[in-house]
C-alpha cells in the first residue's frame, strides 16, 4: 500500500511538473513594420508560432510616427510588451531612460552566439560590456540601376555592372546620353530626413567625426560644408529633383524617369514587383573619398518590466534567435541580416540582388550620438533645407546646425 501511495505521489508531482513544463508562454511583440515589411514580419511570426509548440508570440503593429512615443510610455508605466523592435540609433536613448534591460544572461541560456553577429551591426547594442538588444538587420542606403539607361548612356560593365570612375561625371553622361529625366533620384523632401541621410553617407565619406564625443560637439565644418557643396552641384545641376516625396521619387525610378535611384534596401521586394522594370543594385557609391553609406538596424529589445518572469525573458529572445537564425525570411523584405552565417545560406544567396549588396553592412555608418540623435537629425535636416530654398549657404547652414544642436544638448 505505501509504495502504491509513493508511487502516486511520483506519477502526480511528474504530471504537474510535465504541465508546468508544457503550458504555453505568451510574448507580446510590438513592431513598427509597415507596406512589404509587414507582410514578411508577419510571416515569420506564423511560422515561430507553427514551430514552437510552448511558445506564442502575439503580434503587435503600431505607426511608425507614433511608435517610439507609445512605447516608452507603456514601457515606464509597466504595461509594455515582452519584445520590441528598436533602430539601433535609439537604443542609447532606451537604456539611458532605463527603458531596456541587458539581455546577456538570458542570450546565454537560449544559446545566443554573439561573435556569429556582424560586429560592426552588433557594436550599436553594446554599452558598458553589456548587450541591450539582438540585432535583426541593417538598412543601409544602396544605388538601384536601370540596366537599359544606362546601357544607353554606355555606362555598364562587361558583368552588367555599372561603371562609375567619377560619380558626378556618371550623372552628367546619363543626363545626355541616356532617355531618363532625370539621372537620379532620392528621397528630398525639404522637411524629411532624406537629405540628412545622403548628407550623413557623404560626411562618412570625407572621414568626418561624429556629432559628438564624450557629450562634446565634434562636427567638422569644412568637411560637413563640403558634402552639402557635393549634394548642391547635384540639385543644380538638375541631375536629381528637390522637392520629392518618399513614393514620388520612388515611382519615377519604377516609371523609368530616373535611372538611378538612391535609398534604403527595404525597397528591394517593391522594385522585384514592377513588372517590365530591367534593375540592378550595388552598394553606395563611393562619391568623394571613402566607402561609407548611412544606415540603421532593426533590433529585438527587451523593455524593462518589473513582473517579467525568467521564462518569458527566454522566450522571448528564442524568437530573437530563431528570427536571426532564419535571417533568409526577413531577408526576403530586402534587408541585410544581421548574422555572417546567412550570408552562407544557399537560399539567401540564391536570392536576386541580396548578394549584390550584402557587403555595404561593413562600412555602414550609424549616428552616434546617444539619446540625441534623432534630435540633432532632426536640427541638421532643418538647415539642410533652408540651403535647398537658397535661404543660407551651407557655411550658415552648419554654423545654424551646430548653434541648435549645443541648445539641444544643454537642456
């Protein structure tokens, strides 16, 4: 009778340890994704779901505009989620407000490597010997090519590549040797960060310093003046329109009015969609003096929470893993993934043009300003667009810059 009761007891604590083991862990995910980004995220999430058996991860979308906003204030009142995507560039801005947590002990437990990670994508989650974030991607600015223009204007190589001695020299051939209206095209409407994002790229080119260091401003004039200068010679030249919309100048590279358009890799799956378009892509051009391009990254955070147990903690970041692990699916939205494995993967390198372009993740070039980045974009956007309306010279342009970005960082 006492061992049929012991043997009770066993069967009874191994079935309540079997359910405890067993019972599903919710993580609450929130995104920023939208258009073909969120069509591929959304697929991946299904498929974790379809593999995991002890795991669901609830899907959140916000708007972008409104993203940040909503989620630091949820994160600080207690009620943000398990998992969030953040840019890179607004991590330091987490951490500092204590809106992140280091995420090192539990990568571990899950099995997370962080030296099969791109090092120069993976240094923007580090601070103080801790990891705040895995990294999902970068997105860094890439030219896309219409092969039958520039065929036109003589400008491919043997490979169907184009060739590109001089990039300004490049532009004025494809103005009179090619049928586009325009050479090309990027995203420059006058209160959008477009600009910023060509002006950052050609700044890093020229080897100029960051904004700041050690909360010091660190910006070097004559070099940011001589990349305005650069992007001025190209908007006076007609070579690129000024005033266009994000989609606007998009269409004109799909509508074949421009030849070249610079922008982001995300837009990669939209141009494999217009039917009859003849593309290419290559990584940013080396315009002045150095390989250099403007980039950000995805990354998966974990918001602070003072009731989050261990288990979702690890759940969480083995979607992370598993996400980065299966860098092929988001690779498919156009973005580079984070880890150097993938690029070993035959169903990432069997993709068109994500091999074209996957090497500029080596000298993406990601603001550093801590929690004033997005700030001081913001300030260096505003200047740039009083020289487009020929309101200042880019010499009052930066000196502005730099005037309002001391403001900023002396609140």
């Amino acid at each position: 009778m006492k061992k049929l009761t012991l043997l009770l007891v066993v069967s009874l604590v191994f079935l309540l340890s079997f359910n405890v083991m067993a019972e599903t862990v919710t993580v609450e995910y929130w995104n920023l994704f939208g258009g073909g980004d969120a069509e591929f995220m959304d697929k991946i999430v299904k498929e974790f779901n379809a593999t995991h058996e002890n795991i669901e991860v609830d899907s959140t979308r916000l708007e972008w505009a409104e993203y940040y906003t909503k989620l630091k204030t949820a994160t600080a009142s207690g009620n943000g989620p398990d998992v969030a995507i953040c840019h890179v560039t607004r991590l330091p801005e987490m951490i500092n407000e204590g809106l992140a947590v280091p995420v090192d002990s539990a990568a571990e437990k899950v099995g997370i490597s962080w030296n099969e990670f791109n090092q120069n994508i993976l240094q923007g989650t580090e601070k103080n010997g801790k990891h705040y974030a895995v990294p999902l991607d970068t997105h860094p600015l890439v030219l896309y090519y219409n092969k039958d223009m520039l065929s036109e204007a003589g400008l491919l190589d043997e490979n169907g590549k184009p060739e590109i001695d001089d990039y300004m020299s490049f532009l004025k051939t494809l103005k009179e040797d090619s049928s586009a209206e325009y050479s090309m095209t990027n995203w420059t409407k006058l209160t959008a960060e477009g600009h910023y994002r060509f002006w950052w790229s050609l700044y890093n080119q020229l080897g100029g310093k960051p904004f700041l260091t050690d909360g010091e401003i660190t910006l070097e004039k004559d070099k940011a003046i001589q990349a305005i200068n650069y992007m001025k010679e190209i908007y006076d030249n007609d070579y690129s329109p000024l005033h266009s919309e994000y989609m606007e100048n998009v269409n004109l590279f799909r509508n074949e009015k421009a030849a070249t358009l610079l922008t982001g890799v995300w837009i990669t799956g939209t141009l494999e969609s217009t039917e009859g378009l003849n593309f290419g892509v290559i990584p940013m051009p080396t315009m002045l003096d150095e390989r250099a391009s403007w980039a950000d990254s995805h990354t998966l955070m974990l918001p602070y929470s003072p009731n989050q147990s261990p288990e979702t903690q690890q759940a969480a970041l083995t979607f992370a893993k598993w996400v980065t692990d299966n860098g092929s699916l988001w690779a498919k939205a156009g973005h580079i993934p984070s880890k150097n494995t993938i690029k070993e993967d035959e169903e990432f390198q069997n993709m068109p043009y994500r091999m074209d372009y996957v090497e500029a993740a080596d000298y993406a070039k990601f603001d550093k300003a801590g929690s004033h980045t997005w700030g001081i974009r913001s300030k260096m956007t505003t200047a740039l667009s009083k020289v487009w309306k020929d309101e200042i010279t880019p010499e009052e342009a930066v000196d502005m810059a730099i005037e309002n970005i001391d403001r900023l960082i002396s609140r």
